[in-house]
C-alpha cells in the first residue's frame, strides 16, 4: 500500500476530566501554540468525572483560534443525529473548517445503558451509523426542506439550517469490515478502533479499506486515515509498538504514512501532560515531517524520467 502524499496532521487526546478542569483550556491553547493541528476529546456521557462532550469543544473553540477539534466520537447511542448535526453546524459557523465530525455507534453498552440508552447489536450499531450519516449530509445540504424514511431515523420536511461555508468531514470509528465498507461509501475519513492498536492490525485493515475504495471506483487517498490511540508511550526503552524513545515512534509513524497511508496521528493518555505535549511536538513531529518529505522527494525524482518520456 502506497503512501497517498496527504499533508500530514498532528493531534493529540485532551480527555475531558473534570478534575482537571481548570487546566485543560490551558492545555489546548498550549497545544495550538506549540503547533498542533487538531484536539480530540472522547464523548462518554455516562462517566459522571468528564465534562459534556459539547460543552468542551465549545470551550475550546473559544480558548483558540486556529486548532481545529473533533469528538473522538460522537456517541450516537446517546445523541440524535439531527440534533447533533445542529450542534456541529453551530460550532462550524463560529469557526469555520475547524470542526471534523468523528462519529460511532457507543461502544460502553454498561455505561450507556446506565443512563438509560439503548444497547445495539453490532448490526444495529451499523444500521444507526449508515442512516446517521445520511441525516447529517441532509442536514448540512443547505435545501430548503428535507425529509428521510429510515428504519431508525426520520425527518419529514425538515428545515436545515444554511449550508456549511465548507463541508464538514464525516471521520467514522470503526473496526469491523462491515462499517469499513461504509466508510469506503459514505464517509471522509477511518478512525480504527483505537486504544491498543499495533501495525499489524493496521495492516490488514488499511488492505481491506484500500480493496472496499477499489470495488467503488474510489481513489483510496480520497478518505483521510487517523491513527488514534491512548495506550502507547514516549519512554527510555524499547517495549513495542509505538512503546519506546522519540527516535522510534519517528520511525515507525513514518511508516504508517509512508507503507499504509495514514496522515492523521493523534495520541495521548487520560492524564496528558504539558511535558508529552511538548515532547511530541518538539521531538517527534518534526522528525516524522522530515522523514516523509525526504521519502517523498526521492520518489518524485525516481518517477521523473518516466514521466518526462
């Protein structure tokens, strides 16, 4: 699988943990400052120690300027897509093209069934994902009226807002070959489940999102890749994937991007510090941009005689 020369974007996990309240506007203008492109904060509803995922990003996005967020996702278990979709579309008028919309079914069955929602088969969770990201493009469409018949979702003349001065992207969460398929169809980009992720895994899955384009007649580099993952650990000593000291994680992100096509790196732990915070910027990113423009360059020049004959 081939690199699709995305520009590559950094991010980093700012988990929404009310004790850390009032450090954590602090966190993301350090982040922005430091050169981040984008925040993301999880949406658990259910743990009484994390702050509404709404409330956050709003907070956010007035304790910034230029950094762009997203839920890392949605909890669609627990949030009506229409209703969702207003709320995008109203942090998106106030910052233009800095929200991207990271959507899943819900995942913690314990925790949303504690509060009183619904717990999904897997072919539920799919059916609600595939009609949810039907009603967020008709409610973005910017038509005067719209209306949808789905087995989970309806609207009936509907009144949309105006449309987003730009689109807003669908990044879809998923780890199953099913909703991989509807990513390929349907959405901007592939979050992969996440928390223990190794390149192996990545691997195959990458393979069978690049197959699902191709049944479609879809360039693969259409669809943004976002490696994501909280369990991983800049330290001394090597101990495996993405476990390991500045050099190695330059290394191997740039072989994400370089052998499977990921653009998107967001990492970062449930008590993220302004130490990782600098250290990633400061030791990692530029390291891996380095490398990428380097692997880049000397490909461009290998297919140049080709494309002069």
């Amino acid at each position: 699988m081939p690199d699709y020369q995305r520009d590559l974007e950094f991010g980093t996990f700012l988990f929404p943990k009310s004790s850390d309240a009032p450090n954590l506007l602090r966190q993301a203008k350090l982040a922005e400052d430091l050169g981040y492109d984008i925040i993301a904060a999880p949406d658990h509803p259910y743990w009484p120690q994390y702050l509404d995922n709404w409330t956050y990003l709003s907070a956010i996005f007035g304790a910034t300027s230029s950094i762009r967020v997203f839920p890392d996702v949605v909890n669609l278990s627990l949030r009506q897509p229409a209703v969702v979709a207003k709320a995008a579309w109203s942090l998106d008028a106030m910052g233009p093209g800095r929200l991207k919309f990271g959507l899943g079914s819900g995942g913690v069955w314990d925790g949303v069934a504690s509060i009183g929602g619904p717990v999904w088969s897997p072919g539920q969770a799919f059916e609600h994902v595939e009609e949810a990201v039907s009603v967020l493009r008709l409610i973005w469409s910017g038509e005067e009226t719209v209306s949808f018949e789905g087995q989970h979702y309806q609207l009936h003349d509907a009144t949309p807002p105006p449309a987003p001065r730009e689109p807003i992207d669908i990044w879809i969460g998923c780890g199953k070959p099913r909703m991989r398929r509807l990513v390929a169809r349907a959405a901007d980009g592939w979050i992969p489940n996440g928390d223990g992720i190794e390149v192996d895994n990545l691997t195959e899955a990458s393979a069978h999102l690049d197959r699902e384009l191709a049944a479609i007649g879809r360039p693969p580099g259409d669809v943004r890749r976002i490696c994501n993952t909280i369990r991983k650990k800049l330290q001394p000593q090597s101990e495996g994937f993405l476990f390991g000291p500045p050099e190695q994680w330059i290394e191997e992100i740039s072989g994400l991007a370089l052998e499977l096509g990921f653009d998107t790196f967001v990492f970062g732990d449930r008590d993220t510090t302004e130490e990782h915070l600098h250290r990633f910027a400061e030791e990692v990113i530029p390291g891996v941009r380095e490398n990428v423009a380097r692997a880049r360059s000397i490909a461009a020049s290998a297919t140049a005689p080709q494309a002069a004959r």
